[in-house]
C-alpha cells in the first residue's frame, strides 16, 4: 500500500459546526488538537468534554459515558490519526454494543498536529471498513455536507454503536483553543450531567 492521492473537498471546520448544529444535550468527546479546536470553534458547551494529552483514548472515554449514561445520546469526534493509535479500542465499542454510541472521524490522511505527515488513512486505511469489519451497527463515509446532515440525523438513534469517516481537506485553520485546565473541564461536565464536582 503506497502513497494514496487525496481529494476531498469538505472543510474541517464546518463540517463539525454542521455536525454540532442543533444539538440539543448531546454530549460531546473531542480527541486531542483538531477535533477540539473545531467544536470550540463552533461553539464552547458544557457538554463539551475536551481531550488534552490524550492521544487515543477518545473513543474509550466515549464508550465509557455512553455506558455511564445509556439515555443520553454520545458523539465522539476524533481524528484519523489519533482513532488510529487506539484502532483496538473499535473491537471492545462492538463487544460492549452501547447504542448511544457515534464516532465521528475527521479523516483527511495527514497528522495535523505534527507536521501534516501522511497517516494510515493517507495510505489507504479506510478506518470505516475497519469498523464494519468488527461489527458496529452502521458505518459510512461522509463526503457531502448532505453527508454531514444524514450522520447528524443518527446521533439519536439506539441502534448499536456507529462509525463515520468525514473526509476532510488538509490544513490548519487558526486554532479556537478550548479550556485546558482538566479539572475544571472534568467538573463543568460533571456538574452539565447533575454530579457534584469532585
């Protein structure tokens, strides 16, 4: 598997502000960088749970509160390089089946945060397929802003977990930095779902 030409066309940052659109009590977990800047860029909520640092855990922290919290619906958006660095993390979504689940992968091939290097998904892993492979409910390839609509339109469905990959163009627009002290981002969250902060 070489070098895989990429052309897409959608820009990151709108995609996830139509992603985020009318979201209601969506909670939301951001994978490092990217993802992050582009939800607060869209619009800082406290039901934002924001990721520093943590470089593949995305998904599991999602899987984790959807567990927590199977009435709420739960997106997790990540990007291709860091769902990669915990692709193991897919196997144990399907094993545990929670519902409420939706990741939501911004896949333009590249690692944004260091240096715009060709990743797996820039030499063909399609990250969608992988998902399916392991049996997640649904999965798709969104290239559209239609695309964009359609994925928003499942993030209340209770049908098993759910995959999409959002093939995104490269770059980096300027950065729209969330809050980064983790105990106030871990309470804010805990007192949005009706927790005391600890």
């Amino acid at each position: 598997m070489g070098k895989v030409t990429q052309q897409h066309s959608l820009d990151r940052r709108d995609a996830v502000a139509r992603l985020l659109q009318d979201r209601g009590d969506l909670l939301v977990v951001t994978g490092l960088g990217s993802p992050s800047y582009d939800a607060m860029a869209a619009g800082d909520h406290d039901n934002n749970y924001y990721l520093w640092a943590a470089m593949g855990s995305a998904a599991m922290i999602g899987l984790g509160l959807a567990r927590a919290r199977p009435d709420r619906s739960v997106l997790v958006i990540t990007g291709d390089g860091e769902l990669m660095m915990g692709v193991g993390g897919l196997a144990t979504i399907t094993v545990a089946q929670p519902a409420n689940l939706t990741i939501a992968v911004l896949d333009n091939g590249l690692f944004g945060e260091t240096g715009l290097q060709q990743s797996h998904a820039g030499h063909g892993v399609e990250i969608s397929r992988i998902a399916e492979s392991m049996g997640f409910a649904w999965t798709g390839i969104v290239r559209t802003r239609e695309d964009i609509d359609d994925l928003r339109g499942r993030l209340d469905d209770r049908d098993g977990p759910r995959l999409a990959t959002i093939k995104i163009k490269g770059g980096n627009p300027p950065r729209v930095l969330p809050p980064r002290d983790g105990v106030y981002i871990k309470n804010r969250f805990r007192s949005a779902l009706g927790f005391n902060p600890i």
